[in-house]
C-alpha cells in the first residue's frame, strides 16, 4: 500500500512538474505590485533619491528576503522598516525580493 502511494505521489509531482511552473518560483510581476509602497523611499526604479534609504536594485535575492524577515520579525530593528515588513507573507517577501534583484543597480 505503501508503495502504491508512493509512486501515485511519484506521477503526481513528475506531471505537476511538466504542466506548471514549480510552486516555489517567485513572482516577479507580483512583487513589481506590491513595491509600490516601497518606491516611495526606495526609488520607483529600487534606486532611492533620498541619501538616509538604501538602493534595493539589483540586490541580492537571498539577501533582501532574510533582511525582511529579519524587520518583519523584530530580528532587525528599524523604526520605519518594521511597519513596512509587518503585514507581509513569506510568499510576498519571495515575490518583493525577485523584484528587486532583477532590477539594474545601474537604474537603467
Ligand atoms: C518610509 C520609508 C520607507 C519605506 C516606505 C520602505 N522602506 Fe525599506 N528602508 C527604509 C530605511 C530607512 C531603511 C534602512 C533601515 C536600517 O537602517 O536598518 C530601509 C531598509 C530596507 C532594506 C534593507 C536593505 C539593506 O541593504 O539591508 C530592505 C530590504 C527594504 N528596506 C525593503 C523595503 C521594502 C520591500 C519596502 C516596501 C514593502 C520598503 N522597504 C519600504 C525606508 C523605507
């Protein structure tokens, strides 16, 4: 029984696999969406106008979704950062994150 589970499981995944994207890819168009708030310190392009706010584009993916975690989590103190973080998912965070790394750190 066991075993027959275990392949159903197997075809399952192997067909989930050719007919869609896999799951864990982020969504570059949704995190494009839910950047706007963001572009308001960070730059409509990830590159901030203002000296006191980081670039975000071209930033490391891995990175930036540790970093976000680490605000939305307390792990990382900032007063104006921890309310940006607050209300998001990891799946969000994932998507905000590809976002900013396929941008130019050049602004082009
Ligand atoms: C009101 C201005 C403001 C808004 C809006 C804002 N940020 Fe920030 N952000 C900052 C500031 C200031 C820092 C620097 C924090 C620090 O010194 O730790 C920062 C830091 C960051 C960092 C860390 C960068 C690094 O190099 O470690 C990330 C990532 C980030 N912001 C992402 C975002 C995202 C994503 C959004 C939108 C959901 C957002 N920010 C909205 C002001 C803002």
């Amino acid at each position: 029984m066991k075993k027959i589970q275990t392949s159903i499981l197997t075809i399952v995944f192997a067909a989930g696999g050719l007919l869609s994207p896999p799951v864990l890819a982020a969504d570059i168009a949704a995190g494009k969406a839910k950047s706007a708030t963001c572009a308001a310190c960070h730059g409509n392009n990830g590159i901030s106008m203002i000296p006191m706010y980081p670039n975000l584009a071209g930033q490391k993916e891995q990175y930036m979704v540790l970093q976000m975690k680490a605000f939305r989590d307390g792990e990382r103190k900032n007063m104006v950062m921890a309310p940006m973080a607050a209300g998001l998912s990891d799946i969000e965070i994932a998507n905000i994150s590809a976002y900013y790394a396929s941008l130019d750190p050049a602004g082009k």
